[in-house]
C-alpha cells in the first residue's frame, strides 16, 4: 500500500494534467524562494510532496546554469528530519538538465532550519 500510495504521487507530480498550484513557505537566508506543491499524502507522521528552490543567483555546471530545483521528498514531522526521493536541476529555459534518483523512505536525515529541507519540515509540521 505504501508504494502504491507513493507511486500516486509521484506519477501526479509528474504529470502536468494532474497540475497543482505551488505555494510559498518563504525564504532561505540567501534569498532561495522556497515553495511546496499543495498536493501532499499524509500518512500519520509522514508527509510526502514536492518541494521547489528558485535560486537567487544561478549556479553554474557542466551543463550549463542551474536556476530551480525540485525535489520528491518524505518528511517525519515527528522526527523533524527528511529523506529526498528524487531531486530536479532546471536551467534558465525551464528545462531538466539533470535528475538525481535517490530512494526515499530509508535514511531520514536531519537538516538545518535555514535551507530549503529545513524550511519545509518548519512551515508543514
């Protein structure tokens, strides 16, 4: 039930037909816009949803400038902690320059206040 429940979100984050609106949480210390997808699972202690990061400054790459990041992510509200599931790099035309795959639901990790992780487990718990 647990996978199905996370492949559901998954598949209506990725899907531009299941749209949902982005709302902010606030900023990051170096100006990050840090916004949540209203479209979340809570599953007692656990919410699962999609944050986003609008970068103040462009970061550079191999490919090319990096000015958003998305990320699939389970947060233990109980824990104050997060596990990233997978994280989206955005260039300055909207498009995925690269995906980092990562399995979610293992390792919980505790994060500090002030970045976008620690913004989000703040504003939603």
């Amino acid at each position: 039930m647990r996978r199905f429940t996370l492949l559901s979100l998954l598949l209506s984050l990725a899907h531009p037909c299941f749209a949902s609106q982005w709302q902010e949480l606030g900023n990051t210390p170096n100006g990050n816009l840090i916004s949540v997808l209203d479209t979340q699972i809570r599953k007692g202690d656990i919410i699962t949803t999609r944050i986003r990061n609008d970068l103040s400054e462009p970061k550079q790459t191999e490919n090319g400038h990096i000015t958003r990041i998305e990320a699939d992510l389970q947060i233990n509200c109980s824990k104050k902690t997060v596990s990233p599931i997978r994280t989206f790099l955005f260039d300055d035309q909207g498009s995925t320059e690269l995906s980092v795959n990562l399995r979610g639901g293992r390792d919980f990790i505790k994060k500090n206040e002030d970045s976008s992780f620690g913004l989000a487990i703040k504003e939603l718990c």
